[in-house]
C-alpha cells in the first residue's frame, strides 16, 4: 500500500467512525431533548432546525464545496480562501438580520421566536467553522474534522444531559447547541491555526468571481435542502406548533428515519469511486449489476428492520410519541428505493449528468411540494409521510432514466 492509497484508506475511516460517533451522540441528545420538552415543544424544536438548514444552505451557497475542490486541485490560494471566508460572514451578517424581520412575522410565541433568533446566530458559528473543516478535507486531514465535529456534538450531549436533569425549556436546549457549535469553531482554530480576523477582507472582483463558480453548486443544494425541508414547513403551516402536536409527532419519525438514512448512505458513499473509476471499463455492466442486487437487498432489509423496529425505536424517545410508530412504518418503505436510487445517481454524477440530475431535483422539489399542499391539509403528519414516500419512488425512476442514459 502506497502513501495515497494509505491516506485514502484511514481517512475514509476516520470519516466513517466520525459519521457513527456524531450520528450516536446527536440522536441521544435528540432524545433526551425530546423527553424533556415533549411531543408539543420538540416540534417547535425541530421546526426552529428546519429554519435553521434553510438559511444555512443559503449562507452556505456552495461556498465549501468550491473551496475544497480548488484547494485540492492546487488552484485555491491563501487570498481565495480569505475571499470564501469573507464572503461567507457577509452573507451570514445578511442573512441574520433578514431572518430577524423574518422571524418578528412568524405567527408563534415569543420564546419560539427568541430561540429561533438565538438559533440563527448558533448557524453562523456553524457557518464560519464549516470553511476551516473544508480547509481540512481538501488537505486530507479527515481526522480533524471528525475529532471537531465529535467535540462539539459531545459538548452538546454534555449540556442538554444537564438541561434534561434539570428540566429545562426551549431556550435552554438552542443554547446548548450555541454553545457546542462555539466549542468546536475555537477547537477548529487552535488546530489549524486560523486568525479570522487577518482572513477577513473585501474584494469586489474576487467576490464576483467565486458566486460565478459556485452558484450552480449552491443553487442545486438550495433546492435539495427546501425539497428534503418543505414537508414540516407546510405541516407547521396547517398544524400550528404552538397548539398542535401534529408537527413533533412526524419530526420524531423523520428523526430516526434521517439517523438510518446516513448508515445505508455509507454504501453510495463507498461505491462511488468504484463506479467513477471503472465506467468506462469493459466489465462494468457485472459490477453494475451486482451493486444494483447489492442495493436492491440492503433496502429491502432496511425497510424491513425498521418497520419491525418502528416502535420500540420511538419509544427511545419516550411512550408519549409511540403515535409516531405508523408515522415511521411508512418512512420506512422509502428505503426500499433509496439505496438503489443511491447507485443510479452515482452514475449519473460519474457520467458526466449533472445538468439532467439538477432538473431532477428541481421536479422533485416541485413534486413533492405540490403533494405536500394536497394531501398535508386532510391527512397531517400520516400524509406526510406518504408524500415522502411517493417522491423517493420519483426520485428512484427519475435517477434510473438518468442512468440509462449513461449505460446504454
């Protein structure tokens, strides 16, 4: 094993075990959160998160993607990293005070409405620290981004332990997320020996230059992030989460159904390379074909496993949400596809596709809105799950045409 292969091979591990560890400590924090708070506030609580990936993906606009990408392709300079990073805090400032005005016109109460505040400022921590981490990747050094992103879920774990012994509120637990967020940013500093304030300057022409090459990226993920987000928005629309339960049942299934989506995406994760490096093979048709079996039998077993599992899985939460069990049945049909969407994807991306997959995710947002506005109002959280269900098939076939056009 040479020195490339050996890097690959522990920072592929390091990103693993990081993945599992960070995903552990988030889904107990989530719990004991939603003991504490209960069916109603934790869907006040994982509304205000909804809000929150929404701005984020906004501040974020591809930003990291390209900045990895240019590091790691020797083009990105010091200059160009102070530009991404300078750049970013303006747009986080921006977005911050919008979504302050935003926020004033929510129809919620007042303590929603301080926690979301509190939450959004939480965000540009997140924003700013995701830059030195995109720093980290494209040097290869996958352990420091795992050991931050591990300190700062576990510093998390440590205050919203204390908030659920002590029976805190709302506020408290978007706090306890501040704070985390803050412990890892100072972490990422002292280790990679950032000064934020030599990295901040203002350059108009480097500014228009880095938006020209990342708004097709940051527009894709937008669009992505509203379609994965815009089924809680339109629940918290019908069903107010400051009188109804309706939003914290579906978020503690989707919870759960999110935390098994990231294992099953480990296989994608590592068989992408294998599909970009051997498209053009002779023998790919029979690597194709065994992934595709590959994928169709861990979806199967996915689905099955959590629907058996549903509700002794809600009930780490607490017996309260065990109304979310058929909430969380029907989420898991959905990973009966998602595997094997997964592959097809790969494909497309390795095949050159992205325009054509770009479309896909703009008919997917607009299906899975419209669905959402039909059926939301008469069946609440029970629709929604079937909306998510319903687009994951569409998804699936829409990937698979994308595909085929790549394998013919």
């Amino acid at each position: 094993m040479n020195e490339l292969e050996r890097n690959i091979f522990f920072n592929t591990g390091y990103q693993i075990i990081g993945k599992i560890l960070t995903s552990l400590l988030g889904f107990i924090s989530l719990s004991l959160i939603a003991r504490s708070l209960g069916i109603l506030l934790f869907g006040q609580y994982s509304l205000i998160f909804v809000y929150l990936s929404l701005s984020g993906i906004f501040a974020d606009f591809g930003l990291v993607t390209l900045l990895i990408r240019e590091i790691a392709s020797k083009r990105g300079s010091k200059k160009y990293l102070k530009g991404i990073f300078s750049l970013r805090l303006l747009l986080n400032l921006l977005i911050f005070l919008v979504a302050g005005v935003f926020t004033y016109f929510l129809p919620f109460q007042q303590t929603f409405k301080l926690s979301l505040i509190l939450g959004f400022a939480s965000n540009v921590i997140l924003s700013l620290s995701s830059v030195f981490l995109g720093v980290f990747q494209a040097g290869l050094r996958f352990k420091l981004v795992a050991s931050s992103q591990i300190i700062t879920n576990l510093i998390i774990l440590i205050f919203v332990f204390w908030g659920y012994w002590q029976g805190k509120d709302l506020l408290y637990f978007i706090m306890a997320t501040l704070l985390g967020n803050l412990f890892g940013f100072l972490f990422i500093l002292k280790k990679g020996y950032f000064s934020p304030f030599k990295l901040f300057i203002l350059d108009k022409k480097l500014f228009f230059r880095i938006i020209k090459d990342a708004w097709p990226i940051g527009l894709g993920a937008i669009v992505t992030t509203f379609y994965l987000k815009i089924d809680s928005i339109v629940l918290s629309f019908f069903y107010n989460p400051s009188f109804n339960q309706d939003l914290g049942i579906y978020s503690s299934a989707y919870k759960i159904f999110e935390v098994i989506g990231v294992f099953i995406g480990f296989f994608k994760t590592t068989t992408f390379p294998v599909i970009a490096s051997k498209l053009n093979k002779k023998n790919f048709y029979l690597i194709y074909q065994k992934l595709i079996r590959d994928s169709l039998l861990i979806g199967l077993l996915a689905t099955g496993c959590l629907f058996l599992m549903s509700e002794m899985l809600i009930n780490i939460f607490s017996r309260d949400f065990v109304v979310a069990t058929s909430s969380l049945k029907i989420l898991s049909l959905a990973l009966s596809t998602r595997v094997v969407s997964g592959i097809w994807l790969s494909v497309g991306v390795a095949g050159g596709k992205q325009k054509e997959l770009f479309f896909v995710s703009i008919a997917a947002f607009i299906f899975n809105l419209l669905l959402n506005l039909l059926i939301i109002p008469r069946y609440s959280f029970i629709g929604a799950s079937w909306v998510t269900v319903f687009t994951q098939g569409f998804i699936t076939l829409a990937n698979l045409w994308v595909a085929s056009m790549v394998i013919k």
